[in-house]
C-alpha cells in the first residue's frame, strides 16, 4: 500500500488526499491510517491547502524498495514442477 501511494505521487505530483487515496486504489479511512503513518516517517508531508507531497526521503526510501525488489525478487526462479497438476 505504502509503495502505491508514493507511486501515485511520483507519477501525478501533488495531490489532494481523495485523489490520492482513489489513485492508490484504497478505501478513504485506510489511506488516511496510512498517510498519517507516512508524514510520521517523513515520506510526504501536506501543505496549507492539503495536498500531499512527497518528501526527498519518501522518494528515496521508493527508490531503494524498488531497487531491492529488482535485486532480490526479480532473481527468484520457481522451479515449474513444483506447481506440476500432473498426477503419477
């Protein structure tokens, strides 16, 4: 979910939070939950008008999720008879 809403923001910029919320795909009450946990972090932080922002520390705690998901997951190879529905 986390990486979702910083996606959004990456993607569109600045957003209100029912923008927002919508575009992460997240009930309303759920992504509230989540964005007050995230500016706690100091990965967005809302302004006057209360837009949503990214911060440089939510854009770079984005980048090295997504670094780590290509490094580690991207390598994973599943052996395709482990999912065999052949039966002996």
């Amino acid at each position: 979910m986390l990486a979702r809403i910083i996606k959004s923001l990456r993607d569109r910029g600045p957003s209100n939070r029912t923008a927002l919320a919508t575009s992460a795909g997240m009930s309303y009450d759920r992504f509230v939950l989540y964005l007050q946990w995230m500016a706690e972090k100091d990965l967005v932080s809302l302004d006057g008008d209360g837009n949503v922002h990214l911060t440089p520390h939510g854009a770079e705690s984005y980048d090295q999720l997504v670094t780590w998901i290509i490094d580690h997951v991207g390598k994973l190879k599943v052996s395709r008879s482990r999912f065999s529905m052949d039966s002996q």
